[in-house]
C-alpha cells in the first residue's frame, strides 16, 4: 500500500474511531482536552508507523493501546492518581499487548457507556451553545477545527478558541465524565438533543453564505442520534428526534435543483426523496409513540414530517391533521416560530384568510423581529388573495432580512413574479 493510501486509510479510520478513542481514555483521565491530546499522540504515531509497518489487522485496537500507554506515562511523570496508575499498568499487563482481546472487545463494540457520557459531556449545559456545538463536532463528529469553520462560516481561530475554552471550563467545573443518575437525565438530555438538532438545522437550510443545504452537518447529526438513539432506546424524545431528522434528512436531494437552487416542499419531486431514511424515519416514530411516556416536542415535530412523507403528491397531505399537531405542539413546546409555522398549516388548510389573520397577530412578536419567514410567510397569503402590492413589500422585507444568497434569489423570484404563484409555501 502506497504512502498516500495509507494516509487515507489513516483519515477514515480516525473519523470512524476518533469518538470512541478519546470517550474511552476520557473515562480513563477524567478531562476531555487531555484524552484529546492523548488520541492525537495516538494518530501521530500511526502517521508515523502504519507506511512503514503497514495498517494493522485492527487498527482502533491499535490506537486505543497506544494511547492507553501514553495515558499511563503522562500519569506516572506527573507522580499524580497513583492509585489509578498502578490500575492502569496491571490491567496493560494483563492484557498482555495492544492486540490483547479484552481490548478488542472493547474497541468492536460500536456503542458503550463511554460514548454516552462523552455525549453528556460535549453537550453539558455549563457550556454555552457555541461552545457546545462546536465541542460535540470536535470530539464526536471527529471533524477539524477548519472544517467546522467552513460549515459555520466562521473563522478557524473562532473555532478553535471556543473549543480550547470549552474544555478549560469543562475542567474547571469538574464537570464529571458520567451518564447522569435518572432524577437528573432529563434536564441534561434536553441541552443533548438541542445540540445535535442545531447541527442538523445548519445543515438542512443554512442561516447564511451560499449554500442551501450543508449535506456534511446533516450527516454528522444523524450519525450522532442514531448513536444516542441506540444507546437511550427507551427514551421517547431520542426515538422522536431521530425520526425527525431521518424523516427531513430523506428530502435532501429534492430540496436543490440543477444549479442549487432552493425547491420547497410542495414542488419537490418526491421520486427523488429518499424512501429509505423514511421507512427509517417511520420506525423511530413508532418506537418513540409505544414507549408509553408523554410525547413531547420532537415525536410531534416528526409526526408532522411523517405526514409529508405518507403522502406521495403534495395535494395528498393531510393538513388538518397537521394543525392538530401544530396544535398539541404548541401546548407541550409553546414558541412564536410554532404559532407561525402552524399559521402556514391553517392556511394549507382552511384557506388564507383565516392564516393571515394568525400571523398578522405575530407582527409584533419580538422573538421574530428581523425572522425573514414571517415576512415571506405573510407575503405568500396576501399573494394568493391578490394583494399584490402588499405582496411584494413583504417578500423585499423577507429579502432585506435572509442571510442566505440561495433564499435571497428565490425571494428575488417571488417579488418579479409577485402574484402568480398560488399557495402558502412550506418550508421544505
């Protein structure tokens, strides 16, 4: 195998072990940022040593032991937890190697206790959001400082200060590496599921630049709930969160067009969605439904999406059923942007005049003050009751407010052919 074959082979196997390295020597170390360092010291020495000596047979095991030593020299030369070393070297010498087969146990079972308090841990809530998301893509998603810039269009040294920050707080909090006692998971699930949904949202329709859809973050959402979902099986917002996000996530390829342009729900072409995230969007659903719990904002979001997707032309969608979702959602999850996106539903629904007069009623919400699709949501009803002028300020305000080119340029449409286009639009 070729240098740069092996420095591949190196990237895919970091990508795909990186998680469960640095979750397992966490619970070793106790402190995310030096279980992190010690996993770079890992993939450093198989930089070094795999061109020459070859890929090893199992190369997570490979890693993970090497880190394992180099956890137990950085203890013994810090003359610190000495209790915990002599821990760590009997159990390196019984294990007898790298390849011991305790240890590959270990490193071949996809899902352990490790990556569920690493998840914990990324997303606590001692953390902002910021901080959070970015430390979560860092450790979990195993993406690079640069990569998660470029997703969020921000600077590389942003990006790396939150996340150097991220870990001293983590620190100095003493935050514990652990799964929280069942009085407290709740709470703490809450600040885990909204991480993993804000770095899916930025992938699905991005807050800004020139790109509709961010297909990397979607992917790095999804593999992290099917992970939480996996290890929390009987945790009805985990089952419910994934289904919403395998359930969008199925639109992907409908959502463009040929140069990229934005295609929103009602005109995409539903051959093209992917009809086996959906079946799998459909079975978390119903995992989330028969736990017999209360059902809360995400199972209904996703009850929502499954609507859509049982629906295989758009004029089949069951829209009051919908507004009697959006209605149970705004009870369990109240919020301005619920009371919109139910307006859009009432409007699909029971006709434009009755939605108008519910967003009408936002106009003066201040949690959508500067929201461009409540402009654009108002424009879409006064255009389909021939409100023509009025139309076409509301898309030029939701046009002024969009930080996204791609959305921009579909307003741009909206306003040069305002009036000829019939129906609130969802979303997509």
């Amino acid at each position: 195998m070729g240098t740069r074959d092996v420095s591949s082979t190196i990237e895919a196997v970091w990508r795909i072990e990186s998680a469960r390295l640095i979750a397992g020597l966490a619970r070793m170390v106790r402190d995310v940022g030096v279980a992190e360092d010690l996993a770079q010291e890992a993939l450093v020495a198989a930089l070094e040593q795999w061109p020459e000596s070859g890929v090893p047979d199992k190369p997570g095991a490979w890693l993970m032991g090497t880190a394992r030593h180099r956890a137990i020299d950085r203890l013994r030369r810090a003359e610190v937890h000495e209790r915990k070393t002599r821990e760590l070297g009997r159990e390196a010498e019984i294990r007898g190697g790298i390849e011991a087969p305790d240890l590959d146990a270990e490193i071949d079972d996809p899902f352990d206790d490790d990556l569920l308090r690493l998840i914990f841990t990324t997303c606590h809530p001692v953390l902002s959001t910021d901080a959070r998301v970015a430390l979560t893509l860092r450790l979990l998603g195993g993406l690079t400082t640069k990569e998660i810039a470029r997703a969020y269009l921000i600077s590389d040294s942003t990006v790396a200060q939150r996340i150097v920050r991220a870990k001293r707080t983590l620190s100095a909090a003493r935050v514990p590496f652990e799964v929280p006692a069942r009085d407290e998971l709740d709470g703490r699930l809450t600040s885990v599921l909204e991480v993993i949904y804000l770095i899916f949202n930025e992938g699905y329709a991005a807050t800004a630049g020139d790109d509709w859809i961010r297909p990397e973050l979607v992917g790095e959402a999804l593999r992290l709930g099917r992970i939480l979902a996996e290890l929390l099986q009987s945790e009805p917002e985990v089952q419910g969160l994934l289904a919403l996000m395998e359930l969008q996530a199925s639109r992907l390829r409908a959502r463009t067009g040929p140069a990229g342009e934005p295609v929103l729900l009602l005109d995409q072409d539903r051959s093209r969605w992917d009809w086996l995230l959906v079946r799998r969007g459909l079975a978390a659903l119903e995992r989330a439904e028969s736990t017999g719990r209360a059902i809360g904002p995400y199972t209904l979001q996703a009850a929502i999406a499954a609507c859509h997707a049982r629906a295989r032309v758009a004029e089949d969608t069951d829209w009051a059923r919908i507004v009697a979702l959006y209605d149970a959602l705004a009870q369990v999850a109240p919020s301005p942007v619920v009371e919109l996106n139910r307006a859009v539903a009432v409007g699909m629904a029971f006709g434009p005049d009755a939605a108008l007069e519910l967003v009408d009623a936002l106009d003066l919400e201040p949690a959508l003050r500067g929201y461009h699709l409540l402009p654009t949501v108002r424009g879409d009803l006064l255009a389909k009751l021939g409100r023509t002028d009025e139309a076409r300020a509301e898309f030029e305000r939701a046009a002024s407010l969009t930080q996204n080119s791609r959305e921009r340029a579909v307003l741009l449409e909206r306003i040069a052919a305002c009036g000829s286009r019939d129906g609130v639009r969802d979303g997509g």
